[in-house]
C-alpha cells in the first residue's frame, strides 16, 4: 500500500494511488463497521486530538468515533471554551498542544491556511477537517469511496457539482480528487457562485442546471454557505431553488441511474428536494454518511503508520549516534 503523506492537509499533494490506498483501506474499515464488534487496535497507545474551530456535527462525531473505532485516546477541545478565546495566537495554542505529546491532531479552521500553519508548528500528524475556502480532503475521499461503491469505479464519470461552488472547500476538494482519477467535471450555478478564475480549473462550467447535467453519472449538489456570504449572491431563496434546486424533473436530464450526492447539512426545499434526497434509488446521502467514519479511520491509520516509522527510524539513529 502507498500512503507517504506525514499530514493530510489537503488532496492537491496526493498521488493518484495514495488516494486508491486509502480508498481500499477505507472498503476495509466499511465492514469492520457493519460487525456487531467493531473496535481494532491501529491506534492503540496512540492520543488524538480534535479541535474545532468551527461548529461541526458530521465532521467532529465521525472522526471522533473512527478514532475510538481505531482503539485511541481522543480528547474532543472545546475551543469556545478554550484560550484561543482569551486572545491566544494559533501558533501558541500549537505549541500548547504540542507539549501535551499527541500524536494525531484533527483541526477544523474558518481561514484557509490555518491548518497549514499548525502543522508547521507541532510534531505529530495533523489531519485538515475544512479550513476557510480551502480544502476539506476527507469529504471529498469519502465522497470517491461513495462513489466507487456505487459506480465501481471512480474513473472515466461525468460528474455535476451543483451549486455554491466559490465558498466551498468541498468543491475545490472534489475537483482536485476528480481530475486526478480523470474525470470529467462540471460546475453548475450561477456566476456569483462561481470563484473568480473557475476556467483555470480544467472543468466544464455551466449556469443552466438542465445542460450541465446532460447525461451526468454523478450530481453532487452543495449547500448554500450563507455565513460565508457578505453580500446579494441570489435574489431569493425561492427563486435560487427554481433554478438549481435538484428536483425529479431536472435529474431527468442527467443519466437514467445518476447517483446523487449531499456532503450535508442540506437545506431541503432550497438546494434539494427533500423526496428526492430521501429516494433510495437515486440518493446515496446516507452512504456518504457512513463511508465518512471508514475513510478517516483509514486516513488516521495511514498517518499513524507513517508516524511510528519516523519515530522508529529516529530512534534508532538515535541508538547509533
């Protein structure tokens, strides 16, 4: 298996076949999670941190729970409550953590870059769970191993991502992921939802949602990040689901056994009808859900691997020093 990754920060460094590692790992850990015992001990002895900067449901409890899973000590920080609040800089709070000697730190940040920054800063494996408009990697590996299972492959898909493309990070994520297992990518929305250079992208980019998802395997629709948004991007909620809401009538121009797809919280009604994203034969929602845990179990896996083999090799220069 080839994973030579120190950190998870983003997808853009991964190689086509490290992103396949860590897809077959994650197959793995999907039926070890379907067993009535579902614990190992990949991570026994091992302490994993999660701090949060921003509030998350989906992202802390599934890498909580893949740590646990795994047999490590997590510790969930509470950074509303933490020092971070009282004025201390990141990087303090870095060497803070740092002393504490963990060995897996899974940080969420609302600016891009952060996470980049902490890692610079501490000794053990940092995994990046969103930072600002960046990056979210385990969404968009969780969202191939998805759609893989589904599909039985992740190559050679004509994929529709649908919607609030310049403030998502699972977008950007998604597009990197995609174009490296050569796919082809279509952004749909409109221009205000479009980031400022999307042409550079290597993708197909649509403002009609009928056209842009002609003949699509994949229609991957995003939530509207209104606290992400400083101004007028669509006049009205009514008037943006009339257009780029996924309904039944508009998933009839994508292929006749298109997957669709939510990275979640979504906003029934106005990203998504909610018939639709509970229809079992076309939503694979739930899936994304429960493919989440496997891939950062197998994500932490993967670094922890990595990790214990720098340490043994300092070790042992250290022996022969």
């Amino acid at each position: 298996m080839t994973f030579r990754a120190r950190h998870l920060l983003g997808i853009e460094h991964l190689a086509p076949e490290e992103i396949r590692t860590v897809l077959d790992l994650a197959d793995r850990y999907v039926e070890l999670n379907r067993r009535t015992v579902k614990r190992t001990d990949a991570l026994a002895g091992l302490t994993q941190i999660n701090m949060f900067f921003e509030n998350s449901t989906r992202t802390q409890a599934s890498f909580e729970l893949a740590g646990k899973r795994l047999g490590a000590d997590v510790m969930n920080m509470s950074v509303a409550q933490s020092s971070v609040k009282k004025g201390e800089t990141l990087i303090d709070t870095a060497l803070t953590l740092n002393a504490m000697h963990p060995d897996l730190l899974v940080v969420r940040h609302p600016q891009s870059g952060a996470v980049n920054l902490l890692a610079s800063k501490v000794n053990c494996a940092v995994l990046n769970a969103g930072d600002g408009k960046h990056e979210h990697p385990t969404q968009a590996l969780l969202d191939a191993l998805t759609i893989r299972r589904a599909k039985g492959r992740i190559q050679r898909l004509t994929v529709a991502i649908c919607g609030d493309i310049a403030h998502s990070r699972v977008a950007r994520s998604n597009l990197l992921l995609l174009g490296k297992m050569e796919n082809r990518v279509r952004l749909i929305g409109p221009p205000t939802l479009m980031p400022a250079g999307v042409a550079d992208f290597g993708c197909e980019v649509y403002d009609d949602m009928q056209a842009g998802l002609e003949g699509a395997d994949v229609v991957m629709m995003l939530r509207l990040q209104k606290e992400r948004m400083d101004g007028g991007f669509i006049p009205s909620e009514r008037e943006y689901y009339h257009r780029y809401g996924l309904d039944a009538e508009k998933l009839t121009h994508a292929k006749p056994d298109a997957i669709v797809m939510h990275p979640g919280p979504m906003n029934r009604g106005v990203e998504i009808d909610g018939e639709l994203a509970d229809d079992i034969n076309r939503s694979v929602i739930q899936d994304q859900v429960e493919m989440g845990v496997a891939v950062r179990m197998a994500c932490m896996d993967l670094l922890a691997q990595n990790l214990r083999a720098e340490r043994g090799r300092a070790a042992l220069g250290e022996t022969y020093a």
